[in-house]
C-alpha cells in the first residue's frame, strides 16, 4: 500500500495570514493543516490565531470526530512525547 504524501505549509509563509486578511479559505486540501471548516477559512493555524488554544470539544467539531477519539489521540502523543522525552509535564 502506498502512501499518501501529505504537504505542509511553512509556518512561515504566510498563507494563513493572507487568508485572514482576504476573508477568504484555503483550498490547499493536501496541506497538512487543512480542515474541512469553512468558518475557520480550512486552515488549523487561522483557527487557533482567532480563537486561541482550543479545546477537545472544539477540535472534534473541527475534525469531525468524536470526543473520546480525540481524546484517544491526544494521549497517545503526550505518551510518546514523555516516552521521547521531548517535553517534561
């Protein structure tokens, strides 16, 4: 099976900026920061710019999964970011 090759757009670059600035969403669906959520213009970095730290409730709304997946998911990562040690909590 082959994978799909997910693109991410450069923090830096500006795009979401841009999308902010032109009221417009983004339609770079092979980008890895794109969701399916018009209101926050498809873009994870505008949602966060406008609405700060969001919680589980709201990431599920915006990824279209269920409260307890995404809470499946985010202990996953905080086990492997302890496991690895990159960040001490």
């Amino acid at each position: 099976m082959m994978k799909k090759k997910i693109k991410q757009c450069a923090a830096s670059c500006g795009v979401w900026k841009h999308l902010i600035d032109n009221d417009k969403a983004c339609q770079k669906r092979d980008c890895r920061l794109w969701i399916d959520y018009p209101e926050d213009r498809n873009c994870t970095n505008v949602a966060v710019y406008e609405h700060g730290p969001l919680t589980l409730a709201e990431v599920a709304k915006r990824e279209g999964l269920s409260l307890s997946r995404i809470k499946q998911i985010e202990d996953k990562a905080l086990k492997k970011l302890k496991k690895n040690k990159i960040f001490d909590f």
